[in-house]
C-alpha cells in the first residue's frame, strides 16, 4: 500500500513539473519569436540548452512548440511572396492584353486606310 501512495505522489508531482515546464516553455517560445534576431540567436541557444536537460517526451513536445510556433511566420512569408508573384503575372497579362489590342487597332486602321484607297482608285 505504501509503495502505492509513493508512486501515485512521485506521478503527481512528474505531472504537475511537466506542467509547469510545458508552460515555462511556451512563455520562452512566445520571447524566441518576438525577440530582435540578435537577441534570437542568443535565446534559442538558451533554449537548446534547457532542450538538452529534458526528457525526451518533453524534448518531443518542446520542439514541436516551438516548430508550430515558427512554422506559422514562414507560412505568411511564403503567402505573401506567392501573392506578389501571382500579382506580377496578373499585371504581366494585363500588359500583354493591352499591347495585343493596340496592335489590333493599328491594324484595323491600317485596312480600312487601305481599303478606302482601293475603292477609290488609289493604291
């Protein structure tokens, strides 16, 4: 019976210091990434040093924090440069449909000049 108490408070108290480490790990994720990149640099290696004295279930949780956290950054860099490229090619279109119809016109200019010449006599 005793030997049940003790391992029932020594899960306890895992649960609860995991706990508190889970949320001493959000809050130095939450500073990694508003931190200038100088000051980045020299918190990730803070970090990567309190990584090394975890245990692997809390290394696995940590990582994938910190991951989702700056996944989520690179994902809106990578929208943003896909919309300014789909921009791009949308204003190249564009361009491309204005010079086409100018030409057309030109064109249509040229033939009705022509034609008014021909029945005219003129060539």
């Amino acid at each position: 019976m005793k030997t049940f108490q003790v391992t029932m408070v020594t899960l306890l108290l895992g649960t609860l210091s995991f706990a508190m480490a889970s949320d001493s790990m959000d809050a130095e994720i939450a500073q990694i990434n508003e931190a200038p990149t100088q000051e980045r640099v020299k918190l990730m290696n803070e970090f990567k040093l309190k990584l090394s004295t975890l245990s692997s279930e809390e290394r696995e949780e940590a990582i994938t924090k910190l991951q989702t956290r700056t996944q989520t950054k690179a994902q809106i860099r990578e929208r943003v440069r896909v919309n300014q490229a789909e921009q791009t090619e949308s204003m190249k279109r564009a361009e491309q449909m204005n010079q086409y119809q100018g030409a057309n016109q030109m064109m249509q200019q040229n033939n009705a000049g022509s034609n008014t010449q021909m029945f005219m006599g003129k060539k």
